[in-house]
C-alpha cells in the first residue's frame, strides 16, 4: 500500500467535508432567517448536498441551530483572548472579530430571540470569563466595587454598542455609517469608555 494512503479513510474525509459544508451553509443561512425562518432544502442547495445527509449528520433543524452556535461559542472564544486582568485588549479582539465575522452577531441575536436556554457550552465560556475578571480583580487589575459578571456585562456590552445600535442613530452620523473611518473612530471611543469603566479605584 502507497505510503500517502496508509491511515486515511476516503470515506471518513468525504464525511467530514460534507458535514463542513452543512455547518457553513446551515451558518449563513441561520443568521439570515433565524431558526424558525431557515429552511432545510435551502441549507443542502447551498451546500450542494442531499438534505437527508443533513438529517443523518445533525437530527433535525434544532440540533443543527444548536451545532452552528456551539462552532461560533468556539470560533469566538478561540479568537478573542481571555479578559485576563486587560479587559481593553479582549474588548478590542472581541469588536475586530464581531466587525470581521457579521454572522456571529446575528446567530447570537437570533438565538437570544427564538431560544433563550443556554447550552451548557455557552455557560461554561462565560464562566470562565467571568472567573477571570474576577480573579484580576483580586488581584488589583481591575476595579473591585463592581462585581465581576456585572463588569464583564459592560465590557461586553460596549463592544457591541455601534454596531447594534438603532438604524437612526447610525444615521445621524451620515450615510455610510459603517464606513471604515467611522468605524475606527468608535473603536477608539469604545476603548476609552472601556478603560474609564474598568480602572482600579
């Protein structure tokens, strides 16, 4: 046997590819219509498969809502660092990774809109998050007459506050208010409200 075959399994790879596809198809297609809004034929059209397979992978369009969270719960807390005493640094990842990555954002709008039950894997991430803030705050990183979730609710929060602002507001800034030099420019007010919020008093 070739040595460049030894240990694959063709079929596993096919499997898992497909699967990939569904998870990205299912992904914008969730973020477009909410999951009472998706429909699965359109999911395996995108993703170019037989829809069965997307029964067969996933269960039903419920646990395939519940897997698309889960991947950007992972995809979000692999990219954006633990706030680990610099609540500006996880503040600024967590805006570039929103602004870079739309669809995080509206899966997580949809989810807190259609099913507001935490998973287990959402908790456990901001637990651990929370944990964090709390132990900086111990240890004189951070302000301590706020407690740690709450403080980690603001940050968050603030991070979001343009880019899910009310469509007027946004106008009131002209007519591109998405535009590069806007954007930069709240990302550099964000910062600093961030900074006064959290600073050891």
């Amino acid at each position: 046997m070739p040595e460049s075959t030894v240990g694959r399994n063709p079929r596993r790879r096919n499997s898992q590819a497909t699967k990939a596809l569904l998870l990205r198809a299912a992904t914008t297609e969730f973020a477009e219509h909410g999951l009472a809004g998706a429909r699965i034929d359109r999911i395996a059209e995108r993703a170019g498969a037989n829809k069965r397979l997307l029964y067969v992978y996933f269960g039903d369009k419920k646990q395939l809502f519940d897997a698309v969270v889960q991947e950007q719960t992972k995809a979000i807390g692999d990219a954006v660092p633990p706030p680990d005493g610099d609540l500006c640094a996880f503040a600024a990842a967590r805006y570039d990774y929103i602004l870079a990555n739309p669809e995080a954002r509206r899966i997580a709008e949809w989810r807190s809109f259609e099913q507001p039950e935490p998973a287990a894997a959402e908790v456990d991430s901001f637990r651990d998050r929370v944990a964090a803030v709390d132990a900086a705050q111990r240890a004189g990183k951070l302000r301590a007459d706020i407690p740690a979730v709450d403080l980690f609710a603001l940050v968050l929060r603030l991070t979001e506050s343009w880019l899910s602002a009310p469509p007027a507001l946004k106008a009131v800034c002209g007519e591109n208010p998405m535009a590069d030099e806007r954007l930069s420019e709240h990302r550099a007010a964000m910062l600093e409200a961030v900074r006064s919020v959290v600073e050891p008093r």
